[in-house]
C-alpha cells in the first residue's frame, strides 16, 4: 500500500472514530432521551403545565411574578410557617442538600420557592425571618387567595383551610410534594412524599440528589 493509500485509510479511521466519540459523549440533541426518561425518581406530568398568572408579594416585599421563575429550575413547596411539622421538615431536609444541588450546577440556575398559602398571618416580615431561617438563598412570598388559589391548582397541589380561622391557632391542610417548574415556567413534575407508617410524609431527598442534578445540567 502507498503511502497516499495508507493516509486516506488512516483520515477515515480517525473520522469515524470522531464521529462515534462525538454521538457516544456528546450525542446531537436529536438523539438524546427525553429528560423524562432520564431521571429515576421525579413523577412526569404528561405535558408541561402553564401556571397561571399570579402577583405575589415576596418575604423581601418585592412583587414577584411568572417572570421571577423563568431562566431557572424551581423547587417549589407550598405551605405556610405556622405548620408544626411537614413544612419546616421539608425545608431543612432541602437545605442540607441544596449546596450539593448547587454545586452539580452546570447550566440553568436553581432555586427553592417556599410559596405560602396562609397570606392572614405569614406577613412579609414573618416569611423573611422563617425563610432566612432555613436559608437566605431560598425565595417567600404569599398573596391574597384570589391568586393563590389558581396558581396552586395549576401546579397540580390544592390547600384548604381546616378549621375556622377565628382561632389563632387554625391549621392549613395543603400538599406535601415538591413541585418541579422548568426554566420556561411551566410546571413538568413533582417528587411525591413517601408514605411511612409513623414518619412524616416528606419528599425522599436522596431522590432529589439523583435526579435534580440531571435536571441543570440539561437546561
């Protein structure tokens, strides 16, 4: 074989090789799974949910709306600071794994929204010194129930009040799981609380940890 002949094969190893890494490490976005099917844990919505539109008051006493959650993935827990145990729960497991969340962060920023459903008592200075509490990174707000509401059914949760709120100690029922809302501000999914006869029924975090990561390096 001449040596012109012996180039060519060797150029068109090298192409093929190129080619295979290339659609191995870094396969074309066409050929990607879905990120539904990438991750364990987090349960899919069908289709992407809109939210609907809302203007909320943060714990910063900022308005916050739809456009405060676009650009980023949101971890999403809907509660409020006078619950005795799910909530203030939740919130100190997600902050043990949020620097670790952080750190996996190779794409889209993350955010935790503590979105409170009880706006008679959680005030702009009460959700500011109980989110700071957990952690000064995480966002607060609450509204009137005319906005909350809507928005909480359009994230697939409910809340209602359980007893008369006269009672300055009335409790909120309202949904345990962890909403997902992707960078476009649509909701896609949540992580569900596990049912543990004598646990609280909390999201698993170690779910979190494998399948939020997956999440921001997509984007």
């Amino acid at each position: 074989m001449n040596q012109n002949k012996w180039l060519g094969v060797v150029a068109l190893v090298t192409l093929a090789l190129g080619v295979y890494l290339a659609i191995t490490i870094s396969p074309p976005d066409s050929m990607r799974k879905p990120l539904s099917e990438q991750t364990e844990h987090m349960s899919w919505y069908p289709q992407a949910r809109a939210l609907h539109d809302f203007t909320l008051t943060d714990h910063n006493k900022q308005t916050m709306t739809l456009e405060n959650l676009k650009g980023k993935w949101t971890l999403a827990f809907v509660g409020y600071t006078f619950c005795p145990d799910i909530c203030p729960v939740t919130l100190a497991e997600i902050n043990k794994i949020y620097p670790e969340l952080e750190q996996s962060n190779k794409s889209v920023p993350l955010q935790v929204w503590f979105l409170s459903v009880d706006p008679k008592r959680d005030t702009s200075e009460r959700l500011n010194e109980y989110i700071n509490y957990f952690n000064a990174d995480f966002i607060a707000s609450t509204g009137p129930h005319d906005q909350l509401f809507p928005l909480v059914r359009s994230m697939g949760m409910m809340y209602a009040m359980s007893d008369d709120i006269t009672n300055p100690n009335y409790l909120v029922d309202h949904s345990a799981s962890i909403v997902v809302i992707n960078p476009d501000g649509n909701v896609v999914g949540r992580f569900k609380p596990k049912q543990q006869p004598g646990e609280l029924s909390i999201s698993d975090m170690q779910e979190l940890k494998e399948d939020v990561p997956i999440l921001l390096q997509q984007g």
